[in-house]
C-alpha cells in the first residue's frame, strides 16, 4: 500500500512536469523538482533532531508513570468500563494494562511509541479469540478506537509548530482536543451498534455521561467566548496541562519512591530507539510531497477541489489542508509531510496549517494500523473494522475542519 502511495506521487509529479514543460513550455520545471527534493532531505533531519528530543523526553516521563503505577491505577479504574465494552475479555486479563497503556500512549500525541504497545495489546487479546483469522469483537473496538486517535494531549503536532517557527505551539490544543472526541465518539458509536453492545448498561452510562456532561458544559463555556478569547484559552489549557501533566508524574513518582531520573532515563532510551528508526520514512515522504508539489500536481488537483468548493458557495479557505487529510489513512509519514509541506508554504499560523494540524492530531492511519495490527496476529477478515474506522476518522475530519472554522475563522 505504502509502495504504491509512494511511486504514486513521483508518477503524478513526472505526468505533471511533462505537461509543464511539453505543453507550457516550463523548461525550468526539473530543475524545481530537484532542488524540493534536496530541500525536503534537509529539512527531514531538521524535523528528525526536534522529533528525537520530543520523543525521548516522553518515553521517560511515561516510564516514570508505569513504574509509579499511574497506568495500573488507570487499568483498575477502566476495568469495570472494559468488562462490558470488551465481555469476552476476563476481569484482570493482561490486554486491559495493556490496553491501558496504549490509549495513554495515544492520549499523550506518541503515536511512535503507542504502536508496540498496541501491538502486544493484540497479540493478548488473539489469545482469547477463537477463531484466529476473524477479528474478534474485542479485537474490532480495541482497533477502532485506535483509528479514532483519542488524542488529549498532542505533543508531536506542537513539536513540528514549534520546529516550523510558531510561536505558539499549543495553539491548536482545544480544537484537537475537540475534534478527536468527534471522531471517538462516532468510533465507539458504529462499533457498538454493529457488535449490539449496551451502551445503556448502568455502568457504561456511570463512565460516559459524567464525559459527556463535562464536555457538554465545556462547550458551553466556550461557544460565549470570541475567537480571540478561544485561541487564548487553548494556548494557556495546553501549556498547563502539558506541564501538570510533568509534575504530576514525576511527584508520584517520587511518593512512591521511584527513583525517577533512573526510570526517565530508561524510557528515554527506548525513545531515542524508536525516534531514529523513523528518519528514513520521513526523508521519503517529505521528498515524495515535496515533488509533488514543485511539479504543479498538488497546486492543480488543490484548484480542482477549490472550484468545486466555490461553486456550492462554501468558503474554500479549508481546501489546502486537505492533502493532510487524504493520505491520512493509508500513511501517518505522508500525511506528517503533506503538514510540514503546508506549514511552509501556507505558513505556520495560516487556516490551512492549523486545519492540517488539527486533523493530523484527530485522525490516524486507518489502514496502516489495520495492516500492521492485524497482520500481526494473522487476521485476515477484519469483519466491519474498517468501515467503523474510516467512519471514525471521516467524522475526525469534518470535525476538525469545523472546530477550525469555530476558533480561527
């Protein structure tokens, strides 16, 4: 899949500069092409140096939160949530920890280090399935939530406006914030009405309407402030809870006498690990998106669309942040260059970027994580996985794209 994506865009691009140069007489269209490819390498290792310092950094304070048992509290505390959601599941069974971990992995924007994690998730859940070839219903939601990418705090979209040049990274925190709770909202929705699951159950009901009333409430608060008030709000939620979010970790840590530093540094290891195993896919994609672009092919498909947008009498202010959303499921490295291409050339702070952003940080790679996860384990009939996720992240997108309209428009 990720094969053809990849030739795909330098075939299109090639069409494209053939046509420029035969037909517009741009004789100077391969020399653009081949100066975005050296640009887009070196701006690869740019994004890679603020990518290992993020992921690092992260990898340790989650490592200190594993060994002051905040994951295990989170499992005992989702238990009761799970055992109805995921019946099949035995009460103490190592997928919930492990589940557990994945979401919070998820929650905090490390998609990178979420996937091994997941990865062991599913292979303890394809123990408990008795037909190992059909995804299970435990295998279904567990994926589909994945899909849905509730992200809380999304740490690696503020790394890459920071390393873009913004000057407030966490800007687009509360519209992601928002967009992502679309996009799991409709997830859990679609799963639960293919499997019949009992959302009713009292004890769904005692996790879920305490959620929904509290982001009802919030949304409330927020539809009587101004765009102004709401980009400030977001920027203030998102330094705050990132940096609470450090000392919470780090002071129950320390009440529960883990020798902190050392479980930082533990963690941070396996960050490095995983951050410098990532600089060939993303020198990959970003030269894939920054040929495309330079050939013309993006700026025409993008024209196409804003035509067609234009004619239904929408604003089309949206439209070049769709490249982001497109290739967002079938590749989580393209769809990171196609918003680091959109950051350059629309600006950091444009509607564009910021709608880019927050889809990047409210969808996930449907069908990446659908190849990987359940190629894992050897499922080979995914059952109706994969039209609950791509619902889940259509929702993501619209979502996102309102959201944006709703703060910055």
């Amino acid at each position: 899949m990720l094969n053809g994506l990849w030739l795909g865009f330098f075939i299109v691009a090639s069409v494209a500069a053939l046509a420029q140069w035969l037909i517009g007489g741009n004789a100077g269209i391969f020399a653009a092409m081949v100066e975005s490819i050296f640009a887009m390498a070196k701006l690869s290792v740019e994004v890679m140096v603020l990518l290992f310092g993020t992921l690092t950094l992260w990898l340790g304070f989650l490592r200190i939160a594993e060994k002051a048992g905040i994951v295990d509290w989170l499992a005992k505390a989702l238990g009761p949530l799970f055992l109805r959601l995921m019946p099949e599941v035995p009460a103490g069974h190592p997928a919930i920890g492990l589940i557990t971990l994945n979401f919070a992995a998820n929650g905090l924007g490390l998609d990178n280090a979420a996937t091994p994690i997941g990865l062991k998730a599913m292979k303890a859940l394809q123990e408990l399935n008795p037909s190992p070839t059909i995804a299970s219903n435990a295998q279904i939601l567990f994926l589909v939530l994945n899909a849905s990418s509730l992200t809380l705090l999304p740490v690696t979209i503020f790394m890459y406006r920071a390393q873009q040049g913004a000057p407030d990274p966490t800007l687009v925190f509360l519209p992601i914030l928002l967009a992502t709770c679309c996009s799991s909202l409709v997830g859990l929705l679609s799963v639960a009405f293919m499997q019949r699951l009992r959302l009713w159950d009292p004890v769904v009901l005692a996790y879920m309407i305490p959620g929904a009333l509290a982001l009802g409430g919030f949304m409330a608060l927020l539809a009587t402030l101004s765009a102004t008030a709401l980009a400030g709000l977001s920027s203030i939620l998102g330094n705050l809870t990132l940096f609470g979010l450090i000392m919470l970790f780090l002071v129950i840590g320390a009440l529960r006498k883990v020798k902190v530093y050392e479980a930082f540094v533990e963690g941070a290891k396996e960050g490095f690990d995983v951050a410098k195993s990532l600089l060939p896919y993303l020198v990959a994609m970003l030269c894939a998106v920054g040929v495309l672009r330079a050939s013309g092919a993006l700026d025409f498909g993008l024209d196409g669309v804003r035509h067609l947008v234009e004619w239904a009498g929408w604003d089309t202010r949206f439209v070049d942040a769709l490249p982001t959303a497109m290739v967002k499921p079938f590749s989580g490295s393209a769809a990171r260059a196609m918003l680091i291409e959109t950051m350059q050339t629309s600006g950091v702070d444009s509607f564009p970027a910021l709608v880019a952003a927050t889809v990047q940080g409210s969808t996930e790679t449907t069908f990446y994580v659908l190849a990987v996860y359940f190629g894992a384990v050897g499922i080979q009939r995914a059952r109706h996985a994969i039209g609950c996720a791509l619902l889940a992240e259509f929702a993501g997108v619209v979502g996102a794209i309102g959201v944006c309209y709703w703060f910055f428009g």
